[in-house]
C-alpha cells in the first residue's frame, strides 16, 4: 500500500504510520482526529480513480494528510462506487487501527468520512453505508461534515 504525501513524497503505509506517531508526538498534549475518507470520479465508461486519504488533524491547529490513488474498471452504479469507496476506506482504517493498538495508542479517535448527504443521489443510501461504519467500530461523518473525503480526496481525483 503506497501513499503520497505533498509534504514527504511517496510513502509506504508504514512510513505514513511513522510519520503520523511524530507528527502528533510533537505537541502531545494537543488533541488529535484521525480521519479516513474516499472519493472516487468516473472516467467516460472505461474507469473509475478511487482516491483514499489519511488526514492527521491536530484539533485548531491544522493537519497533515496522505493519500493513496487507485483506477479500476469502470461502475455503472452508483451505489457500488459509495460501498466500493467505503470499503476501501475501511481497509485503510482497519490497518491504522491494528498499528495503532500494537504501539498503545488505540485511544485515538479514528472518523471515516463519506461521500454521501441528505442531499442529492446519495441520500438513500446513507443508513447502508453509516451502519457498515459504525458496524465496524468507527465514527461515521457525512456531508457536510465529511471533509476527509469531500474536499481532500475529491482534490487528487481529477
């Protein structure tokens, strides 16, 4: 799994791991979100670019994030893309989560976010998609709140 940092370049999933333990180290006493979103943009009925970003947000005080760019055959439905986008949203938070815990950190708060809101398409899946989240045992943020993969996933796209 290899992610790309505007500020560190290409970054295995371990280097990024590394790099969030120092990034929040720095100022321990400040509070922290990890915060996991996908988006994903059709291209003419031959792919789909599936963007997944890892954001550390040190609460008031700006972040730093990492994402990870995959194509793969194009999807009719729209609906597949949320699930398929939410998959692999949760892939990346369940490896997060596993390092977390192996290094005593599993206290922190880990969101996934997703593209989907009350208005537009995708308001009659949001239970689906919420639930499988929260099933998973992490914090579920839709539009408008859902950043991590509104603004900074949909960014590296295109």
């Amino acid at each position: 799994m290899e992610f790309y940092s505007p500020t560190r370049g290409k970054l295995s999933f371990e280097a990024v791991f590394e790099d969030i333990g120092t990034y929040s180290g720095e100022n321990p006493e400040d509070k922290y979100k990890l915060i996991i979103g996908t988006d994903s943009h059709a291209y003419t009925r031959k792919s789909v670019v599936f963007v997944t970003a890892i954001i550390i947000h040190r609460i008031g005080k700006g972040g730093r994030f990492y994402y990870r760019k995959q194509r793969t055959r194009y999807m009719e439905s729209l609906r597949q893309r949320i699930y398929y986008e939410t998959f692999l949203s949760l892939e990346v938070a369940a490896k997060i989560t596993e390092k977390l815990a192996e290094n005593g950190a599993a206290e922190l708060n880990v969101e996934i976010h997703l593209d989907v809101g009350e208005k537009g398409e995708t308001r009659e899946i949001i239970k689906e998609v919420v639930g499988m989240v929260i099933g998973s045992g992490y914090h579920a943020r839709i539009k408008p709140e859902s950043y991590g993969a509104t603004t900074i996933a949909d960014r590296f796209t295109h």
